[in-house]
C-alpha cells in the first residue's frame, strides 16, 4: 500500500454505537479488545501490538480467511485526549507518521450511546469501493457487534 496523505482524498464514516463512550474509547485501546474486532469481514487479526501514547507504534497483520493473503498494517499515535478524540498514522508499519494517512477518530457522548466520527485523510474512499472505504465500514460493524456480544462477520 503506498500513498501519500499530501495528495490523496478523504472520507468520513459515522457511527452510533449503543455502548458509554468509556467502553468505545476502550475498544479502539485495549490490545486485546481490538484483536477481536479489528478487520473486516472474512478476515482475521493476528500478530497485534498496540503501544497507545503519543508518539507509540501500533502493528497488527490481517489475514484473508479464504486466501491466507496476508496485509501488514500499524502506524504511529500523534494525539490522545481520553474518550474524546485519538488520531494515529495508518497504511505500512513502518511508514514515517507524517508521511502516511491519519485517522481521526472524535468520540461523543450521547449517554447510554456514543457517537464516532471516523475520519481518514489520505484515501478518496467511497461506500462501494471494495477497498479502503468499504474495509473500515465492515471493521465499525464489527466493532458494533463485538461490543453487543455478537459473533462478528
């Protein structure tokens, strides 16, 4: 995967999750948590290390059920404000942190519900796409579905 975050689009995905924004925040920073939800469907996550501070690397390696292919990915984390906004570098795990996509992730409350704007600069994803857009859509229905105790897809 090779970009450049000065030269590639961007997109937005929301989501309300029925969960206290505490429980949310820890979904996107507890290692073991993100294990399990982190990937979209027909995918797995194996060999995660998650290091969650400024300036920490994270890594992880998604593996195609079907075809064992497998897609190396960390970044780096720039900014941390507990349970309201994380953003992080993401795309090859040992790209420089300003020279790679970032996410932004602004974590709202809405009482028994939280809202999540997932915002990733750096791609021209679209709904549809099959790619980039359509991956981390299916990784936040899996995250919804982990965090209501679902079996995820």
């Amino acid at each position: 995967m090779t970009t450049s975050a000065a030269t590639t689009g961007e997109f937005t995905i929301t989501r309300t999750f029925d969960a206290p924004r505490e429980l949310v925040w820890r979904a996107w920073t507890d290692e073991g948590e993100l294990a399990q939800w982190l990937h979209p469907f027909g995918v797995t996550t194996d060999s995660v290390s998650f290091d969650v501070r400024v300036g920490g690397r994270y890594t992880y390696t998604m593996t195609n059920v079907e075809t064992g292919d497998t897609y190396p990915t960390g970044g780096q984390y720039v900014e941390i404000e507990p349970f309201d906004r994380l953003v992080f570098s993401w795309g090859e795990p040992d790209a420089h942190v300003d020279e790679a996509p970032r996410i932004t992730l602004t974590f709202i409350d809405r009482g028994e519900q939280t809202e999540l704007v997932f915002h990733l600069r750096g791609y021209d994803g679209t709904p549809g796409d099959g790619f980039v857009y359509d991956g981390w859509d299916e990784a936040l229905t899996n995250m919804q579905r982990h965090l209501a105790g679902e079996p995820l897809g």
